[in-house]
C-alpha cells in the first residue's frame, strides 16, 4: 500500500537572501508556496511569471516561511517520539487482535494465518508477503482510529487474493467492508 507520487514536473531551485526554494512551473493563475517535509520550500508559477517577481513574492514571505518550518519541525519530532513510545510488543497485541478478527474470512484460502510484524514505515501503512505468509505492518498505526487500522490489515489480507490495486481488489474490499473508503480516509 503505498500513495501515489504526484507526477513529477521539471523544477529548478533558486536562492534568494537566505531562502532556497523549488521552483515548478504549471499551468496556474496564482504564485503558490509551501513548506514541506523536512522544510523545504516549493513554489509553484505560472508559465510567464517572470523570476524575479518570484523571487520577490519568496522574499516577502520570509516570516512566514519560517513559522511553518517551526511547525514542520515540531510535527516531524513528535512523530519521531512516537517511535519510540510502543514497543513491537504493544503494536503486536493491538494489531494481532485485529488480525485474529479478521483471519476466519479468509481461513478457507489460508490454511495457517499469516504472521504479523512491525516496523517504522516512512510512506506505507503495510506491506503483504504473499510467497512468505506474513504481513508486515507501520507502528504509526498505533496513531490512527481502530476503524483505519482495521481497514488497512483488511487491505493486507486482500492482497492475498489480489497482488495489486485493480477492480478485483477494490471489489473484494467493498464486499467484506462497505465503508472501506471511508476508513481508508482516517489515515490522511
Ligand atoms: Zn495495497
């Protein structure tokens, strides 16, 4: 389970005073700026802006850019905390309920139940070993609702019946869990 990379778009970084930022050309009305993970700043232009006034409109949100490094900053650390906070011990009780739960419905095409393990994952919420018969799943879970954890070893066990994300997948999602979607919504 994995998100989708937004598609990549040719950029180019820039410096001005002591910011430096990444400059993406789009098709769109307004300068846009942001700040993300790890700190760093993005820009997006439309195609005609001409660079200095970029450089200028950066330049006037320096304060601001700061603020929200700052925050960055403080969210990135407390998800680094959380690391630390369970032991693989703890998640593998929480996460090996779930997992007794949900097992009988697929205990007539898995003859042993496959084994659970933990780890720290920095962009995926699991991870399905068909050959190997186990399920490898993210400690940040211990973060999210019970509902969207369900949801996501559900997901495990699906890829059992189906490696990839297509229409068979997502059918038999829907049928054992109608509110998939709105589940899989909770980890945002
Ligand atoms: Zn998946």
């Amino acid at each position: 389970m994995t998100g989708k990379p937004a598609a990549q778009r040719a950029s180019t970084q820039r410096t001005v005073g002591s910011i430096t930022y990444e400059l993406t050309r789009k098709r769109v009305k307004n300068l846009n700026l942001r700040v993300v993970e790890g700190g760093a700043v993005r820009v997006s232009a439309p195609t005609r802006t001409p660079l200095r006034e970029i450089d200028r409109f950066v330049a006037s949100h320096e304060a601001w850019i700061g603020q929200a490094r700052e925050r960055v900053h403080v969210r990135e650390a407390s998800a680094d905390q959380m690391q630390d906070v369970y032991t693989d011990e703890e998640c593998l009780r929480v996460f090996g309920e779930v997992s007794d739960r949900i097992y009988p419905l697929f205990a007539y095409c898995l003859p042993i139940q496959p084994a659970l393990r933990v780890r720290w994952m920095k962009s995926r919420w699991g991870v399905c070993h068909v050959a190997k018969n186990y399920i490898t799943l993210n400690k940040q879970l211990m973060g999210k609702p019970r509902a969207a954890l369900e949801y996501v070893v559900l997901h495990e066990y699906v890829h059992f019946l189906h490696p990839n994300h297509q229409a068979g997948f997502h059918a038999e999602m829907a049928r054992l869990m109608p509110d998939y979607l709105a589940r899989r919504a909770l980890l945002k």
